[in-house]
C-alpha cells in the first residue's frame, strides 16, 4: 500500500517535470538538471532539449524501477501462497539449476498452470522463477486436490473475516445513553 502512494508520487513528479523541463520560461539563461547546467539551445538531434531528455530519462527510469519492483513482490508473495497448497496436493517440485531446464521454463508461462502431455498422461507444471527458481510437476490427481485445497482454504479465509465481523459487531441496549450516529450530526 505504501508502494503505491510511493509509485504515485514519483509519477506525478515525473508528469510535473516532463511539463516543465521541455520549455523555457525565460528567467534564465539555461536549463538546470540536477548537478549540472546545460545551455539552453543546445538541442540533441532530434531537437529536443539534451537537460530535458535526460530528466525524463531518469525520472522515467525511477518510475520504471518502482513499478518493476511492487511487480516483483507481488509476484513473490502469490509464489509463497501457492506453493505450500501445491506441495500439500502432491506435486514435485523440481529445481531450475541446468541451462535445458532454463530453456523448457522459458515456454512456460510463470506462477500459472501449463498442461502438458506426456506419454499419453497429462502432467500440470507450474513454474516459478521469481522466489525458488523451480519448477513444480504433478497429475491430474494432484491439480485436483490443489484445486480443491484452495476453494477450503478461500472458503475457511471469508468464514474467518464473518466471525472477525461478528466479534466487531456491537449490541447496545434500546436506552443506552451512547449514541453514535447524533455525536456526528447525522440524523
């Protein structure tokens, strides 16, 4: 959650220097990056201010390297709440460790089931090269129980939060001299 006022923020910088660094106001001589001064008429090739471009290079730069990494948590986080169900259901998990290995795993695509035949059996993999650099193997069997492993493990998730819900939940009295909703002004 953090991330994202983070994200926004550097965003909403990048927007505000994109709209400014292109022009000059006029109250000086030159453009100003940060650390260095640029004349303002040198222009790159393309005619574009060089102190400009490199200010949305790096600004751009600094957003991209922010999203690439709330990406990547969330990309570990849905790694680490997948494969304990997959191990618990049966499914194998195998090591990434030899260039072949990288090569199948690139035609796979990460942190989702691929169904593939083998043999005349279909095998479920389900690759993850962000947090164990494995890749997990199991049956028709396996992808069955893993599927129902999670439905309880969704269903037993709400009925926690009702019961949370129900703990918050309070009863006053019909003469009790609290009164919420008139302490805010509201009818």
């Amino acid at each position: 959650m953090i991330s994202r006022s983070i994200v926004s923020t550097v965003a909403l910088t990048a927007l505000i220097f994109a709209a400014c660094g292109g022009t000059n106001s006029g109250y000086g001589s030159g453009n100003y990056n940060v650390g260095t001064a640029t004349p303002a008429g040198e222009l790159n090739a393309a005619g574009a201010s060089t102190t400009a471009q490199s200010t949305d290079n790096n600004l751009g730069g600094a957003v991209q390297s922010v999203i690439h990494d709330e990406e990547q948590e969330a990309r570990i986080h849905k790694a680490q709440k997948t494969e304990p169900l997959l191990a618990e259901a049966g499914f194998r998990s195998m090591p990434i460790d030899t260039p072949a290995k990288h090569k199948v795993v690139e035609g796979l695509t990460p942190l989702s089931f691929n169904r593939l035949a083998h043999h005349g059996e279909i095998h479920y993999w389900f690759a993850d090269p962000y947090y164990c650099n494995c890749v997990y193997v199991g049956n028709q069997l396996a992808y069955f129980r893993y599927k129902q492993m999670k439905k309880e493990h969704k269903k037993y998730k709400i009925e926690e939060a009702d019961l949370i819900d129900q703990e918050n939940d309070i009863d006053l009295p019909m003469d009790s001299q609290w009164d919420p909703v008139s302490a805010f002004g509201m009818p």
